[in-house]
C-alpha cells in the first residue's frame, strides 16, 4: 500500500471519529463506557475539532511534503503508538472499554504499523 494512500484512509477515519465525537458525542462516549455530563461532552466536541484538524494536516501531507513524505510516515507511526500506550492503558485500568476503544486501539496498531512500513518502501 502507498503511503500516500495510508494518509489518506487515516485521514477518513480521523473525520469518521471527528462526525462521533462532536456531532453524536453522547453516543460516541457511551460506546467507551463514559458517563456523560454536559462538561464532558463539550470536552468530547473539543477533542472532535482536534481530530478534524489533524485529519486535514494527514489528508494534505502527501502533497506538502514532497520529498520528505517518508520522514512524515514515520512521525505518525509514532503518534499512532502514542494513542496504541494511551487507550491500551485505559482499557487495562478498566477506565474505557467497549467498542469505541477496542476499535481505535485495533486502528491504531495497524496504521502505525502501515505507516512505518509504507515510509521504508
């Protein structure tokens, strides 16, 4: 797989998770097993718009990095594992379970994964 496409699917699953977060956000976190409150939900809205700002920086990094698109591929292979430490922390704390996390951890894995091996290509 290319690595600009591994940017670009990544980048369409930070959107799918920007639309949970910020547009359905109770149902986002209730999938993780979070008890909603109106402070938390706006938290959730916030983290959404953080996730459609780094959607839009992975969705045009292929283009604006030109030369150095490997060197970018490796970057987000590490903050993929940032997220695999964060939420494999949460799920064995008890603290998140459920769908949302098991999936995001699943995702994680395999992009850092793609990343990494795409940017050694």
């Amino acid at each position: 797989m290319s690595l600009p496409l591994v940017f670009r699917i990544f980048s369409g699953i930070l959107f799918i998770n920007f639309i949970g977060a910020t547009f359905v956000s109770e149902v986002w976190l209730e999938q993780a097993n979070f008890v909603t409150s109106p402070s938390i939900i706006t938290l959730s809205q916030a983290f959404g718009v953080s996730l459609l700002g780094t959607a839009f920086i992975a969705f045009r990094v292929p283009v604006i990095a030109g030369e150095n698109l490997a060197a970018f591929g490796q970057v987000f292979s590490i903050i993929s594992l940032f997220f695999v430490v964060l939420i494999g922390y949460h799920l064995l704390n008890g603290q998140v379970s459920g769908p949302t996390a098991t999936v995001n951890l699943l995702l994680n894995i395999i992009f850092s994964a793609l990343f990494f091996v795409s940017s050694k290509k």
